[in-house]
C-alpha cells in the first residue's frame, strides 16, 4: 500500500511540474546522443544499445516519466498496439524510464505486453543527454514525456514534448513514414 501511495505521488508531481514547465528537448535535425542502458523485454533482461538498433532502421525512442502510473500506461498500451506497424516499416521502438526503474521487466511484460523494450535509466542521464529531464519537488530527477524518431544516420526526424500520451504514437508513426517513404 506504501508503494501506491508513492506512484500516486510521482503522478500528481510529473502532472503538476508539466503544466508548468517550459520545454526543451534536443531538436530536430540534432545528432542523437548514443547510449547503452540495462534493459528488458518481455520481462527478459537485455541491454539495449541505440547503435545497434539503428543499424536496422529508424528508431522511436519515448521517455516517459514512471512505470505503473496512469498516462505512462496508457502510452505503453498504444506503443504496444502500434508495435508491429513499426516493425513493417522497420523501426525498433524503445521506452526509456528513470522513475521505476526497478520495475521495467514487470512493466515490459504486463503494460508493453511483451511488445517492445524498456530501459531503466537511473538518475535521468540519458533523459539529461537529450535534454528531456525535470527534477521532482523532492529532488528527483525523472523524464519528460518526449519521443524521438532517429533515422539510422543518427539524425533526430522527430522530437515531440506532451504531458498528455495521446498524440505520441501518431506522431512518431508520420515521422517514420516519411522517413520510409523518402528512402524508397
């Protein structure tokens, strides 16, 4: 019980602290900083490395704030939908996390329904890399609601902030598009 009272917590910070924050994530056009991050995958453990994903095709990368809180499941559920879709035009979809970090294999299994990885990112690095981080009231530092698309060459196709999940998808999924259909 202690435990969701916690989430409830970080959700009620992450939805105070986006209403207010100004954005800032890397641009589009910028080189996407490479990085390794322990990872899981059906409940799996895994190390994900962004190099060697793009060597396969573009990729979604999305940062969300915590496992097992509302938006960020809700977000996980449509990624894990639109899963193979990706995959048809070559994308590797990736969710990253700072918040939770213990729990991204039961939140790669039960929430991302064995769809796609999740990689814990202690501390916000990665997120801070992408300049995609915030700090909690209690001095925590957790990422925004910011997805990516990278092309293979490195170059970010898309760069999108929102508190709220619901555009995330179709956003990335027009971003990879054109990014197939440019490269036909």
């Amino acid at each position: 019980m202690a435990r969701f009272g916690t989430y409830l917590a970080q959700a009620a910070t992450i939805l105070a602290f986006s209403a207010s924050h100004a954005l800032a994530a890397l641009p589009e056009g910028a080189k996407a900083p490479d990085f390794r991050l322990q990872a899981a995958l059906a409940g799996k453990p895994m190390t994900f490395s962004l190099a060697q994903a793009l060597r396969q095709g573009p990729v979604v990368l999305y940062f969300f704030p915590a496992a097992f809180t509302q938006g960020c499941t809700l977000e996980a559920h449509a990624f894990a939908e639109a899963t193979d879709d990706f995959r048809k035009l070559n994308a590797t979809v990736i969710g990253v996390t700072a918040g939770n970090a213990d729990r991204v294999a039961e939140f790669s299994k039960l929430e991302c329904r064995d769809k796609f990885a999740v990689a814990a990112d202690p501390g916000a690095k990665v997120a801070g890399e992408y300049q995609t981080q915030f700090k909690t009231k209690g001095g925590t530092l957790l990422s925004e609601r910011t997805s990516f698309v990278i092309a293979p060459d490195g170059k970010i196709l898309l760069s999108y902030t929102d508190a709220n999940p619901e555009q995330h998808i179709r956003k990335t999924m027009d971003a990879v598009k054109a990014w197939h259909d440019a490269a036909k």
